[in-house]
C-alpha cells in the first residue's frame, strides 16, 4: 500500500508528536509499533486501496485522539501532571506567569517615578530580580495545584473523565496542532556524548588542581634538581575558579543525563544553553581580569625562550582567543535558543 | 473488573505468537473490545514484566513486532485461569 507524499508528512507529524510526549530508551521502538498499527488499521479499513491519502490517515487519527493521548496510555508511571491536564496547565500557567511579570514591571515603574532617584543599573538588577522569583512563585504555585488535580482523577482513563468535556476536546486529534517536522533535528551521539564526559572530568580535574595549587604548576628546572612549584595563573585569575568549576559541573551533569536518556530533549537543550551563556559572562570577567597569566618565572627556570614582553604577548593572545569564544558562543546560542524556540524539543 | 480480566484475555491470546493489530482483531471477534490506545502499552507492561517475549520482524509489508508469551508467562496464565474460574463458580453461587 502506497502513501501519498503530504499523507506521509502528516504521518510522521503525528508520529513526531507522539515520541515528543514520550520518553525514555523505548520511545522509538513505541513510535515505530503505533506506525504499524496504523498501516494495519488502513489496510483493514480501506481494503484495495492504491494509495493512502490524508482523508484516510485522519479518519483513523481522529480515532485514536491527539498525538499526547496516545502517549500518555504508555506512561510507566504517574507523572507530575500528566497530559491530559497538560494543555490547560501550559495555557494557565503561562497567563499567569505574564500577569505577574506584568505587574511587577508596572509596580517597578511607578516605584521608580515616584521614589528615590536611583541608577539604571540597580532599577534593572531590582526588577529582574523581583519578576525571576514572582514568576517561579506562579509557576510554582499552579504546577503544584495541577499536580493535585493529576492526583485526585487518580487513573481515570480518557473515556471515564465525563466532567471534563472541555478537556476531552482538547485532546481531539486536530491537525493544526500536531508539529511541524524539524529541518534539522540533533541525532544523539553516544560516542561524542561518552566524550563530552571524559572531558568535563579532565577539565573539573584540571580546575580543582589549579585551585588547590594556587595557580602554581610543577617544573623539574634541570637534571638531577626536584621539581619546584611556580605560579602561572596570576591572582587576578584564582577567584574565578570556583566559577569556571560550577560551570564546568553543571554541563558535565548536561552530558551524563543526556547520556542515560538516551536522546536530546528540551531540558539538556535549554540547560546546555543556560551553561553556555554562564560561560559568557564568566569569560567576560576573565577579560576584566587580565593578565591573568605570568610566564616570566616560568621562562626563566624551564622554558628559556627570548621574547620581549612575554607575559603582554601571552595575556594577549588569551585575550583574542576569548574574545573569539564569547562571539563564537553567542553566535551558538543564539542559533540553538531560536531552533529551540521554533522547533521545540520535548 | 475490566481492567484485570483484560490481561487474561490478552495472556491467553498469546500462546501462539501475535502482532498488536491481529491481537486487538482476534479478541474483537470473540467479543472482547479492546482499543489500541489500551492494548499496546498492556503489552509493553506484560513484556517488562518479563511474561511476554517480544521481537521486530520484517515481512512484507511493514516490520511488525510479535509478541508471544514465554514461561513465566505461561505459569501465570495457568494461575490467573484457574482465580479465573473459582472467582465465576463463586460468584454464580452469589447470584443465582
């Protein structure tokens, strides 16, 4: 049985729709059986038929319901808020996380027209500050009355929640809201991830040597002489270890969850984003910071090399190297928040 | 009352392996109703449960996972027969 090229795209919509709304290692594997039974209910359906066209593909998908119903049936265990209250959840939560930063951005403009002069800076720093936690606040509040109603239906399946018709409609297959397929969409690399790993565990080994060491490195200046310890990364450098360590943390945690999941999803995609513009600002203090190394002693007791002004060369070409990494970076993130934005990942 | 008996419908359908759609097929025509949208999680469920042993097969048209029950699965279907038919003996005795 053939399938016409817009039916097979909206086949692989729903299909995407549904591993969206799935997770763990057997998403695939339940994507592909659902994309059997399909064929076998069309083919038992429309028996003779040359080729399947959208008419056909939808007559069974107005069946079987929104690509999300047909996920939630597989889920192993009660989520948080499952996705039959999802789509109402999203739409509540997201009006009320606007009201409170609305708010708070007109409480903030008031405030700032009519009380003390204050400088640019500490208005902004205040308002971010107060719209980040009364947004996690909303947010926080009606996930958590969500949950509550996910736990008082309990089990009931989709047939048995006769009081809610409205959402019973919601979850109606409806072509206009299955997602559109991603030009490009990220496979998962276990051999590159396995890579991510080894070497964030070098680079957090590498930081918390440096840290304890004080920026010093061990030299052996000559034959038969011990090894002496001589500071290259300058004081202006040190404090910002600490910093450079939890960043480097946080995307070795990234790889390791991207590792058990087994897929890219929205959560590693946005965390590897946040990292990354973390890492952004911290290469802008490194910039502040410089020089933040010194080769001088270096130079003297092992390398042995004639350059005037080795240390501003050395400062230097650290310096255009991060320049180019904080333009490099922002050029990646901004690529992966707008692709995260237009084609979500779930 | 149905969401249990569903299993043994399904477990006993299974001695001879089956794809999902033909399952779903032969227990509509004995009268048993069952949707696609409760069946094949079931199946995934019975085989994490290690009672069913499941496997892709390309055949023409399409690869179609079968799913047959191995000897766990056999045991308990032996078990939930026999609850099967004292819980019916009883149960006529209530009501007659």
């Amino acid at each position: 049985m053939k399938i016409d090229v817009k039916a097979r795209e909206l086949l692989d919509r729903y299909l995407l729709g549904v591993r969206r709304h799935l997770s763990g290692k057997d998403r695939e594997d339940i994507a592909k059986e659902i994309e059997s039974h399909i064929f076998d209910t069309l083919e038992e359906r429309f028996p003779g038929l040359d080729e399947i066209t959208v008419v056909n593909l939808e007559e069974i998908f107005r069946e079987m319901g929104a690509p999300r119903k047909v996920a939630w049936q597989y889920r192993s265990q009660q989520s948080l808020i499952g996705p039959r209250f999802f789509p109402i959840y999203v739409i509540v939560a997201r009006i009320l996380v606007a009201v409170v930063v609305g708010a708070i951005l007109l409480s903030s403009v008031i405030a700032t027209a009519v009380g003390e002069p204050q400088s640019f800076w500490h208005v902004l720093g205040s308002f971010l500050g107060s719209a980040w936690s009364g947004a996690l606040s909303a947010f926080g509040v009606v996930t958590l009355i969500f949950a509550g109603i996910e736990r008082a239906v309990g089990d009931k399946s989709w047939e048995e929640m006769e009081d809610f018709e409205d959402l019973k409609e919601m979850n109606e297959y409806k072509a206009s809201e299955l997602p559109e397929l991603p030009q490009r969409e990220k496979k998962f690399d276990r051999v590159e991830t396995i890579f991510e790993i080894i070497f964030g565990m070098i680079g957090l080994a590498f930081l918390t040597y440096i840290q304890t060491s004080g920026g010093a490195f061990p030299v052996r200046t000559g034959a038969g002489e011990g090894r002496q310890f001589i500071q290259v990364l300058t004081d202006n450098y040190l404090p910002l270890i600490p910093f450079a360590m939890g960043i480097t943390g946080l995307e070795l945690a990234r790889s390791i969850t991207l590792f058990v999941q087994g897929h890219h999803s929205s959560v590693t995609n946005w965390w590897h984003i946040a990292t990354q513009i973390t890492n952004v600002i911290l290469m802008g203090f490194t910039l502040n910071a410089m020089p933040i190394i010194s080769l001088e002693k270096l130079n003297a007791a092992w390398l042995n090399v004639n350059i005037a002004n080795l240390d501003g060369a050395a400062n230097t070409i650290i310096s255009i190297l991060i320049g180019l990494g904080i333009v490099g970076t922002i050029i990646e993130v901004s690529i992966k928040t707008y692709r995260e934005l237009k084609e979500p990942s779930y | 009352m149905r969401r249990g008996v569903i299993v043994l419908a399904a477990l006993s359908q299974l001695e001879q392996e089956q794809y999902g759609y033909s399952l779903i097929k032969e227990l509509n025509d004995k009268g048993f109703e069952v949707g696609q949208d409760t069946l094949y999680p079931l199946l995934r469920r019975l085989e994490e449960q290690e009672l069913l042993d499941s496997e892709w097969r390309v055949e023409d048209p399409r690869p179609r996972r079968y799913y047959v029950l191995n000897d766990t699965g056999r045991e308990l279907l032996k078990q939930l027969k026999s609850e099967w038919r004292d819980q019916v003996e009883v149960i006529k005795e209530i009501i007659k």
